[in-house]
C-alpha cells in the first residue's frame, strides 16, 4: 500500500527529462545472520512504521528536483532501496549531482535525528547505488567477507581499496588465486564490521569499474558474501591434521558418554533393583491378581521349597552368621563355600526375601558360557541393568585402530580391553547401588516422619479427651470473647486448673529427650543398614578355565570397593574354598567373613526327607533297609530334593536310590573318562590318574593326599587332583591349612565309584590301559638302568684308582655300589613288568569270555 502511493505521487509529478537512480539505506532493519536468527521478524511487524519514517525524512529532500518513486525494504541485509528520480544538468556531470543529492539527503536527514530503525539505537545512512540492485531472496546471509568476483580483467588492489573503503575498515584483501580456466577470478574484502560488508555488497553489485587507473576498458564487479569458515575448508583441516583430530574426538566421545549416558545407566540400575520396569510389582497388579486369578486358583502347598524349622541342624551356624553380617556394618567380603548342591542359594533367597532388601545377582556360571568379550559384557549389563550399552563400537574401533596406524602411526585409542569395560560397567553399577541406598534412605526418612506426626497427633488426642473427661479442657480461642478485665487478661474463666503436669510428666519431660535421642539414633542406624543393597555374585569359581580370569578378578575388586566403601554387603558363593585366595587378594587389610556349608549328617537327612514328604501329603515310616539306602546319598540337599521327587512320583526308596547311583555312572563315565578320542584329549587329568582315584575311593571312603604324590601315575602332580576337585569328582579336605586326604566329591559317588569298579568289562579295560602305562613306566626306568650300567662299566675299564689295603679293609668302590643299586632297581622294575603281562594277559582272556 505505501509502495503504490509513492508511485502515484511519482506518476503525477515528476516531469518528463527527469532520471532515476536508487539510494541504500543501511541499519533500518536487523541483518539476519542465519536462518535461525529471529531479530528479522522485529522487523517484519514494524516495516510499515519504518518505511513511512522513511519517506518522511527524505521528502524534506529538494536538491537537483529528488522525488521518491518507490521504496523496496531489503529484510535480509537490513536496508532500504529507494528509487528516485532527478533533475538532470547538461553542465554538470551525474556522477557531480549524484553526490550532492547524497550530500544534502544526509544533512537534512541528520537535521532531523536521522533515520528511525528497528532498534532506535543508531541512525542509518544513505548511499548512492553505484552499480545495479540485486535483489535476490536466497539463503545467502550477510558475512565479514565480501567475495568480489571480476567479469572482465582483475581488479588491482589498490583500486578494490578505493573502492570499498568508504564503507567501512578493511581489515584484509585477498587477491585472486589460480583457477581453472573459464571460471571467473575473484577478490576476498574482509571488513571489520558486519555493517560495513553488508552496504558494499548492496551499493557495489554491478559497477564498471577501470582494472587500474589509467586503464581503457572496464571491469564489471559483481559482490557477494563469503562464508567465513567453509565446509570443505574444515573438512581438509581435520583430514589433514589427523594426530590433532582424532584424540580430541575420541575425548568428546567419553565426555558425552559421561555426561549423557552415564547418568541414564545409574538410573536404569536403580530402577531394575528397585522394581520400576516389573509391572508385577505395581499395586494396581497386585490388586488386580488378588481379586480375579488368585480367587480362582488352588493355593500351592509348601512343597520342596519351604523352609525347614530344626531339622537340618547343620545350617543353623551359617544362617546365623549370614544373618550377622547382613545386619552389620559391611567391614568384609561374606564368601559362602560348600559342595554344589548344598543348598547356599536356598539358603541366601530364604533370608533376603524375610528381609526384603533390594538385591542384585550376579550369576558367573552365566557369564563365563560367553563365547566373545562382547557377549561377557552384554551379559553382566543385562545382569546389572547397565542400559544403554555399545558394545559394537569397541568392534568397531579395532578397524578405526587400522586404519589410525596407517594414518598417524599409532592406535587411536578407541578400543578397550575387556578389563576396563568391565570395569566400567561396574563403576557406573556402584554408582546405581549409590542411588538405591539414597532412595531406600528418603523413603524410610518419609515414613519416619509421617509416623512421628501420626503419634504425635494421637497422643495430643488422648490428652484432649482426658482433660476433656476431667474437665479441664479451655479453649484458648474464647479469650476473645470471654469478657472484659480481669477475666480476658488472665484468660481462664470458673474451669478447674490442669493437673496433668504432674511431677510424674515432668520427670518424663526431662528424662525424655535423652531416652528419645538415643532411641531415634540406634533406629537411624537401623534404618541406614536396611537401605544398603545386597549384592549376590553366585558361581563364583574359576573351573570353566582361565580364559574368564579377567572378570574374576574385575569382581573381586568391585566387590572390595563395595564393601570398602559401604556402599553396599556383598556375599559370595562358591563351590570350593581354594577360589576364596582371589577375594583375600583384592581385600589385604581384612579377612573374609567366611560361611561354610557341608553335608548332613544321617539323622538331619532323615528328617529332613520325612519333613519334606510329609509336606506333601506323603507318611513314610523308613525301614532299616531303607534307611541305610538314604543314608547312601548322605547329606547333599540336591541328591535328598532328587530322592523326594522320586517318591513323590511313585517310586520305592530303593528304587529311586538306585536310579541315582545309576545316573552318577553314567555322568562320571562321560565327565571322567570322556565319550570319545577327542573328549579325552581335552581332560585335564590322564585315564590312568582317575582310575586310581576312583579304584581307591571305591574300597576306602578317603585316601591319604601326599601318598597318592609319591607313586605312579601322580608323582608330585597336584595340577591333576586340583582339576578333579574343580569337576566335583574329588574333595581335598586341609588339616593346619595343607591338604591331608582325598574324599569323594559327594556321599553318592562312593557308592558311584564302587558301582564302576564293579563293572568287569569296564574295569578290565582300564587295568589294561593302566597296565600299560605302568609297564612303560618300569620299562622306561630299565632302559635307563641299562645306559648308566653301560657307563658305569666303561669307567672301570679305565681302572679306578684305588690303594692295595683297600681290599684289606673292605673298603666299597663307589662304581659297584652304584652298579649294585642299579642292578637291583632293574629286578625290581623286570619283576613288576612280568607281573603287569601276566596280569594283562588275564585281563585279554577275561574280556574274550564276557
């Protein structure tokens, strides 16, 4: 609408031999820097205001004949084109007039407080157009740097100087550089200030200018912005500065991952520990479960898995001292050891479930079946809760360490070992475990309080209704209007005073913070242990082999932090007490606080059957016959859970202890001696080593432990029975802290091994096999025999020097003596030979008849 005015009044008065020129106004508007910059939608809702002002300064104008034609506001750059027209002189040039009519525009303009703008804090300015307007709407927004591309001969640049300084410092000029042929050259102007770019690119866009001073031809300037920091430029910097580049990348990468995704891991860890993602756990569930399914289904009897009040005697020590350590302060390590199948798991879930503490398990027997470092770690996230979690970027980053060797000569640095993502796994759970403890703490301190105030509120209760009784009740809020003088002064009226405040009250009063703040105190202590979290590391042993060390010993030192820094009690089951050296380790100041589990005796395992079957429904008086085969499985909870299975199904106790037995041969036949060539290349242990284990323990219940060192096929191989012990086959009992006899890994496999011995063709094979080792072994030491003989038999042919009393005194020759000793060990060795064939021999016939 302003714009057809101005070209009305320009159609009806300006006269025929007029001409046209346009003028920049700079400042009227705010330049947009960037697509995201807002300030232009000021401008935006106040341009009718500003370009009336506009028109309103300049019609003051009236030199050479100067009339508005039209207005075109340019947003993006911050200016105003104005179109005018003028009076032309033949006498005077029009460069001369242009001048002037700039001249007096900016006299009258600053006359009058100058040109108002969207900010009204500085005055913009009027300037000639010197080329032609370019008044193109792309995102090209205004910058420092003004390109100058030449279409024609370049531009000097002294003269590129003369030109562009009147608006503004130059801070640099670029000259052209070398390009391919057929593209334009151009000049880079760096201006010192915005403003200043902004009016050369407007004003100049268009101009001829003379390539030098004395020049014929022209050179038509064209102006644009120039990007301060192109993205090809910085794309080249960092491809060409790699040893620069790619270590502060990797360091943004573990910023953001400590500042981002670490605190995300700490709160999923708190809300898997504390039931936030198991819908289970909500009210709403529970309320739902209670009135619709659980109406509708049968209650479950006790079953196996209920608890067993004075009957297993054996326990009542270790409960004891888990129930100990778990209501202390966490000083140590609780590490709980038995045999597997002892019931330490039944035994730890009983307990925490009584005293509903939040719990984390750590399963390793789970972990270690990880074929690859990434999966461990996957699955001690999965474990923990640790969430999100990028184990493929640690794959990745093996290629990125290539590829940074062919680069800069060196790994980058962004793969990490599995000891230190284990470790960063439990760092950010010691945190999660941190916030559990904090959580619980409020919580407690919430229900603390409110139940102070619940008292509080029912004991003022109780005293109002006494003194009520008694009639000494007074409201307080009746001195209002109870009266004049006297009577509202002291405010009391005809009730009788309170004897309450007895000496008796006042005794408690006093007696009573000290009492209450001792009180309060030992219940915040309390309250304090309850809110520490449970961490349960279960299958804590080294057996599956050493491939899974690392996260062993990752455990063994978070667990020490844990316990060092009483963040949270950390109990540790395991098989075996020997993997306890690795706990010890990670905690040198303090010893572990040790539980041990071990095997029921006869009585206990009775009752302990009786009161399992009599749970469920089943009165069984045990013979003697079938006393003495339970007794057979000992005091092992799973072999006893197994045998109440059995029953329960139908079967006699006789029965279903054989099927045991029966079971155990086979597992120890394919565990012990493997199914195949290649089952036996992969034993720790060699077939004739655990034929005499088994053959000993078969008609012995133990077997002293050095005397299976001192003969064939151990001698001195501990390795060998340690590996039993870890497969469960054999336990070695200590005595004064060294080991002193061997036992079967469980009660039932005496009966196993005594079971496997008593097979003929089974046991007529491994004495062939244990035979012929032997008989290499004896044959191997009279081969040896022989070589020295033969030496010794070359040195008294040499004579050995001795003296004619020697024969006299009967003095030995030191040659014989070893002769005679040799000669002895080799009938001893020949004898046991001969006697192994003929045992052999026997053997073969014997395998021929079965």
């Amino acid at each position: 609408m302003l714009r057809a005015a101005v070209q009305r009044r320009w159609a009806s008065t300006v006269p025929g031999q007029s001409k046209e020129a346009w003028l920049y106004l700079d400042s009227i508007f705010p330049i947009q820097l960037a697509a995201w910059d807002l300030r232009h939608y000021v401008g935006i809702l106040r341009q009718e205001y500003l370009l009336g002002g506009v028109l309103s300064k300049l019609s003051t104008v009236q030199k050479h004949g100067f009339e508005v034609v039209d207005v075109e506001p340019r947003m993006k750059d911050g200016g105003v084109f104005v179109r005018f027209s003028y009076t032309g002189h033949p006498e005077v040039e029009t460069a001369e007039i242009l001048n002037e009519i700039e001249a007096n525009i900016r006299e009258q303009v600053d006359k009058t407080g100058g040109f108002q703008t969207w900010s009204g804090l500085r005055s913009g300015n009027a300037w000639i157009v010197q080329g032609k307007p370019w008044k193109e709407d792309m995102n090209r927004y205004a910058s420092l740097i003004v390109k100058a591309t030449f279409d024609g001969p370049d531009v000097s640049e002294q003269q590129l100087y003369e030109l562009f300084r009147p608006y503004g410092r130059i801070k640099d000029i670029s000259p052209p550089v070398v390009v391919p042929a057929g593209t334009p050259r151009s000049a880079l102007i760096t201006y010192q200030h915005l403003r200043s770019a902004s009016i050369a690119r407007n004003v100049i866009y268009g101009l001829e200018a003379a390539p030098k001073p004395a020049a014929s031809t022209t050179t038509s300037i064209r102006t644009s912005y120039q990007k301060p920091i192109q993205a090809h430029a910085v794309r080249d910097w960092v491809s060409g500065h790699p040893k620069i580049t790619l270590p502060i990348l990797i360091f943004l990468l573990g910023s953001l991952t400590y500042t981002i995704f670490d605190p995300i891991r700490s709160v999923m860890i708190e809300g898997k520990m504390l039931d936030w993602f198991d819908y289970q756990q909500y009210g709403i569930y529970k309320w739902l479960r209670a009135n619709t399914v659980d109406r509708l289904s049968v209650p479950q009897s006790a079953g196996l898995h209920s608890p067993v009040a004075d009957v297993w005697k054996e326990r009542s020590v270790a409960l004891e001292s888990l129930k100990n350590y778990l209501n202390d302060v966490p000083s140590s390590i609780a590490f709980m050891h038995g045999p597997q199948g002892s019931g330490k798991t039944t035994m730890v879930q009983g307990i925490l479930a009584e005293m509903n503490r939040s719990v984390l398990v750590i399963d390793c027997r789970e972990l270690q079946k990880a074929t690859s470092d990434n999966q461990l770690v996957n699955g001690l996230a999965h474990q923990t809760g640790y969430w999100p979690i990028f184990t493929l970027f640690n794959s990745m980053g093996n290629l990125f360490d290539l590829a940074s060797v062919g680069l800069i000569g060196q790994k980058a640095g962004l793969t990490s070992s599995l000891t230190d993502q284990l470790d960063q796994v439990l760092s950010v759970v010691s945190v999660g475990l941190k916030r559990v403890a904090a959580a619980h703490r409020a919580d407690q301190k919430h229900k603390a309080e409110l139940k102070e105030r619940l008292e509080a509120k029912t004991q003022q209760d109780v005293r109002i209704r006494e003194r009520l009784i008694n009639g000494t009740w007074h409201d307080g809020r009746l001195d209002c209007v109870a009266g004049n003088g006297i009577m509202c002064e002291l405010g009391v009226g005809d009730e009788p005073f309170d004897d309450v405040l007895d000496s008796t009250y006042l005794g408690a009063l006093e007696a009573g913070p000290p009492e209450k703040a001792k009180k309060e105190l030992s219940q915040e202590d309390l309250d304090n242990l309850k809110a520490l979290p449970i961490v349960v590391i279960r299958n804590y042993t080294t057996k599956v082999g050493s491939t899974k060390d690392e996260l062993l010993k990752a455990l063994a030192e978070w667990s020490a932090s844990l316990v060092e820094n009483q963040i949270a009690h950390v109990l540790v089951l395991s098989d075996n007490r020997e993997n306890s050296k690795r706990l010890s380790q990670s905690l040198p100041s303090k010893p572990l606080y040790t539980i041990g589990l071990s095997d029921a005796d006869a009585s206990s395992a009775l009752s302990f059957m009786k009161h399992k079957l009599a749970g469920a429904g089943i009165d069984v008086d045990f013979t003697p016959k079938q006393t003495e085969y339970v007794q057979r499985l000992g005091g092992r909870t799973s072999d006893l859970e197994s045998l109440i299975h059995k029953v329960r199904s139908g079967q006699t106790v006789e029965a279903a202890v054989d099927e045991i037995i029966s079971q155990g041969v086979s597992e120890l036949r394919k565990n012990a001696f493997g199914d195949d060539v290649e089952d036996v290349k992969g034993l720790p242990w060699s077939k004739e080593q655990i034929w005499t284990i088994i053959k000993q323990l078969s008609q012995k219940p133990e077997i002293s432990y050095y005397n299976l060192l001192t003969d064939f096929p151990f001698k001195g191989d501990e390795t060998a029975l340690r590996n039993m012990e870890h497969a469960e086959i054999i336990t070695i009992n200590t005595k004064n802290g060294r080991p002193a006899s061997v036992k079967p890994g469980k009660p039932v496999l005496r009966w196993v091994f005594e079971r496997l011995v008593q097979d003929p063709q089974f046991e007529a094979h491994q004495e062939l096999h244990y035979n012929e080792k032997a008989i290499a072994k004896a044959e191997s030491t009279i081969s040896s025999c022989e070589q020295e003989l033969r030496l010794l038999g070359d040195i008294l042919l040499v004579a050995e020097p001795r003296h004619w009393y020697d024969w006299l005194l009967g003095r030995p020759n030191a040659c014989n003596e070893r002769a005679r000793f040799l000669a002895q060990k080799m009938i001893k060795a020949e004898r046991k030979v001969e006697q192994l064939d003929r045992r052999n021999e026997a053997l073969k016939k014997s395998l021929t008849t079965l």
